[in-house]
C-alpha cells in the first residue's frame, strides 16, 4: 500500500524515517504513468515490508516533485537522500520490474542495506 503525499510537512514526516522511502512521482491523466504504478504496486508486494511506499500527485502537487522533470518517475530516499532514481518508463510492465528490482537491490547491496526488493 502507498501513502498518499499531499504536503510538504508529509513528505518531510516520511523522509525522516530511519527506513527507505520510496516515491512514485505520477501525472493521473497519463498512460505511461498508469502502467508505472501497476509496476510499483507489485513491488510493494514483494518488497520487504520496512520499506515505505509512497505516491505524489505531480500535477497536483508540483511543489513536492522538485527535480521531477517527467513522469513517471522513482526515487528511493535513505536517510534524507536520494540513493536511486529512474525516470520514464518502457511501457512493459515485466521489463519495468525487473529494472527496477534490479537497480535498487544493486544500489541496497552497495550501501550494504539487507532489505527484499
């Protein structure tokens, strides 16, 4: 399950976690970001479940997107920074899934973190 993020006093609640956040930057009206979130809602699935999920709105909400020049976009955040980003997507959800899991747990096995992904 993903937290919505509506604030930036949520945002910053979520960032201060001693566990990874991750956020799913998305526009509602676009397919490729429909697809995306299919693909990180499956993650969620699998991942281990320290790991923090959360969504922001960018056409709602472009002030909690700094830095997010398309969608859909991902970043994983670790003790306030940005420790993995993927923007855009392929458009196959399988593809996508794999990408991913295999960027994050690559970027978890070098900073030594021992989480599911």
């Amino acid at each position: 399950m993903s937290i919505e993020l509506t604030s930036k006093e949520e945002l910053e609640r979520v960032l201060s976690s001693d566990e990874p956040v991750v956020i799913e930057y998305y526009d509602p009206d676009e397919k490729g970001s429909k697809i995306f979130s299919e693909v990180v809602k499956e993650l969620g699935k699998v991942a281990d479940s320290r790991l923090i999920f959360c969504r922001i709105n960018v056409k709602e909400h472009s002030a909690l997107a700094e830095g997010i020049e398309e969608t859909p976009a991902l970043r994983v955040f670790y003790k306030r920074n940005v420790i993995f980003e993927q923007r855009g997507c392929f458009g196959d959800p399988k593809l996508d899934l794999m990408v991913l899991r295999r960027g994050i747990r690559a970027v978890f096995e070098s900073i030594r973190l021992s989480l599911k992904i």
